[in-house]
C-alpha cells in the first residue's frame, strides 16, 4: 500500500482503500470510515482533528477532511475544495448561511443554530439562547479549532455569551474530554425563559441535559397545542415539560408532567408559573414505566398522553431492546387513552428507523386491545436540517395516533 504524501500545500493525503466506490463521497456522503481508508503509520499517526486531502485510490483529490485515526468515522468531509483554507472567515461564512435561514423561519433567537452536517459544520451542534450561545463541537476537528469557531460565531451572531458543553457520548466516540468551559462572558446563574409556541420553558444552561433545552420538538409541541383545548393532558418523560407546556399554552384543562429528575420537574412548574398556568399543571417524579403502570391501575383517563422518551436504541447493538421498550411504552400508555383520544409516542433513536418504531408502537398498541389511525408522523424542525445522504440525521420522530 501506498503511505500517505505531503501535498504542496503541506496538508497530509489520505487515500480510499483499492475497490472503494469514490461516488458515495462526491454525491454528499460526509463520512469515510476506518475500512474504507488505507490506514498505514502515517495516517495513524494523525493528530486527531488533522485537515488532509482525501484522494481516491487513482489519486485523484475527491475534498478537503478532518481526520480522527481514533474514531470509526476516521474521516468527515468538511470542504470539497481541497485548497480551502479552514479560519475565522470560513467558519463565519457557514454560520452567516446558517443564520440566514433561522432568520427566515423564527421571529425570536431561540434556535438550533448549526446542525452538524447539514448546516456545512461536521459534529457540531450550537443551540442558541437570545444573546448566549451553547456550542457542542463533538468532532476532533472543531474542537481544537474551538477559539476561531467562537470568534466567528460571536462576530455573525453578536452574542455575549458562549459556552462550550462537552456532554454526550458523541465526544467520548472521537476520544474528547468531558469538561464545560465558558468562551465567552459568564455562566448563567439561573434558568433561561425561553419562548416557543405560546409557551415559555425554563433552559438550565448550567446543568441541565444536552444544551439545556430540546428545540427539536417544536412542530410536534405545536400540533399538541393545536389539539388540546380543553383537554386533559398527560406528558410521560416530560424533561422540563415540552409537551405539557405547550398544551397549556392551548388552553388544555390540565396537564400532568411526569418525569424522573426532580430538576427537570422543577423547571417545567417554574415555567408553567411564568404562563400564569400554575392552577392547571401537576408533576409526578418517578420511574415512567412505573407511574404509567400505576396509572392504568388507579384507570386514570387522559385526552392526549405524550410519551418522548430518551433513546432506547442510541445504537445498532441496543436496537432490539430498544425496540421491545418502545411497544412496551405503547403498550402501558395506551390504556391511558379516552375513547378518540389522541397518543403521541416519539423517538430520539438514531438506530431505530421510521419503519421499526411504528411497527413497534402498533405492536404495543395492539397489545392493549385497540384499535389506532396515524394521524400525523412528525420529524425535528426546520431548524435541525437533514442531510439526505445521511440517515442518522433524521433521527427524530413522532407518531400521532388517534385511538
């Protein structure tokens, strides 16, 4: 095999494996992964993060991408011109493209601003709060470029406060630290009132899950709004009360907010509270199989039961047990459901397609002895973009079933 080159401009080279199809790569595919590429001493011996020039096996240049010799994804694409040069300017100039299209679609700042792959930026993700931004480079590459992406995120964005969060198992697979940092400003002391579809929720950015709220949920919290006037409302795996907060802001006659973090719990009441709905909304902290179980028991009725719980099947190993706690999600909430009621069941699982989590839900449907019409299969906001070439990142998604 041949090792890799020096190229003029001093960027290492890279080569597909003979027999490798080049076309995935120059029709969109952003990744290249460890058996697909020659893997001699000098490609280890990479630094993770390293910007070379990816050539297929006739040495012919195909784009410009991050390597990681310690990560399965040991390649993302990141410029398909190969002389681009990777600084301050090039960051801002996908940021500014990314900023125009929230600009477009939200009339407040409260967005995912950047979307990994599909907003032109691999493995990063920035969610943004008003004037504070939240950055999660989860690629090695972004990571030790940390200071140029926040330097031009601040100078397109004009926010004062960034925040590096290290959480999430994405950086542990590219061999990243864990530790939080503050870019720029201070920490935020107290929660973030965020408004969204007529509701206002609390986003603990010190603490709380992930980037401190899920903005992907939106156009799924607003067709619960839609529906649930007057209606009694159960919200299982609640977090800081995406659905339960959103029905209220429709005028539901009550919403039951059911969630293991007492912390999480806390800021859905203290939201609830900034609604002026406090009279309407209830909490039970525990176990979700478990109070879904005592529910069906004490044969409590509810207009519309939500169930978003975290990813059963986060990958292909965990995907059939995933897929068995799915139905048994339908299953016990199902029960819970009035006659022509309405049951949300959705799924953050990257594993898990479209396909396999609804049969999984009908299956547990089924299984309690009804009868169901979907309604309405929803997927993340327009702000979370999905790249088409790859699945994974459609891996939101909501099945509205009327029972």
């Amino acid at each position: 095999m041949t090792a890799p080159s020096l190229v003029s401009d001093t960027r290492p080279v890279i080569r597909l494996r003979p027999k490798m199809d080049p076309r995935r790569i120059r029709h969109g595919f952003p990744w290249a992964y460890a058996n697909e590429v020659v893997t001699d001493r000098r490609t280890k011996a990479l630094a993770p993060g390293t910007l070379a020039v990816l050539e297929d096996e006739n040495r012919s240049p195909m784009a410009l991408v991050a390597v990681n010799p310690a990560s399965k994804i040991i390649a993302r694409v990141v410029d398909m011109d190969v002389t681009a040069t990777v600084d301050v300017a090039w960051f801002a100039a996908r940021l500014r493209r990314a900023l125009s299209l929230r600009d477009r679609l939200y009339d407040a700042p409260f967005y995912r601003l950047i979307h990994a792959e599909a907003d032109g930026l691999p493995g990063v993700v920035i969610d943004r709060f008003g004037d504070l931004l939240v950055i999660q480079p989860n690629a090695a590459w972004a990571d030790t470029r940390i200071e140029m992406l926040a330097q031009a995120a601040q100078e397109v964005t004009g926010a004062t406060t960034l925040i590096k969060n290290a959480g999430g198992r994405a950086r542990s697979l590219e061999g990243l630290d864990d530790v939080t940092v503050v870019l720029a400003g201070e920490m935020p002391t107290a929660p973030i009132p965020v408004p969204m579809n007529g509701a206002t929720y609390m986003a603990d950015i010190a603490s709380g899950q992930k980037t401190g709220l899920f903005f992907d949920q939106r156009p799924n919290h607003a067709l619960t709004k839609q529906m649930s006037k007057d209606a009694r409302v159960l919200d299982v795996f609640s977090h800081v009360g995406g659905f339960g907060l959103a029905a209220l802001a429709g005028g539901a006659a009550s919403a039951l907010c059911v969630d293991g973090s007492a912390p999480a719990l806390e800021l859905a009441a203290h939201g609830a509270g900034a609604m002026e709905a406090s009279d309407r909304f209830g909490t039970r902290k525990g176990d979700a199989f478990d109070i879904l179980t005592a529910l069906g028991e004490e044969e409590q009725k509810f207009d519309i039961v939500v169930c978003d719980p975290p990813a059963f099947a986060p990958a292909k190993p965990a995907l059939d047990a995933g897929l068995r706690a799915y139905e048994r999600v339908a299953r016990l909430a199902t029960p819970l459901v009035s006659e022509g009621g309405i049951l949300v069941l959705c799924s953050c699982s990257h594993a898990a397609d479209l396909a396999k989590f609804q049969s999984a839900c009908v299956r547990g449907i089924g299984r309690s002895g009804r009868s169901a019409a979907l309604i309405h299969s929803g997927a993340a906001g327009p702000d979370h973009p999905l790249l088409p070439q790859l699945a994974e990142t459609g891996y939101l998604k909501a099945l509205f079933f009327r029972l």
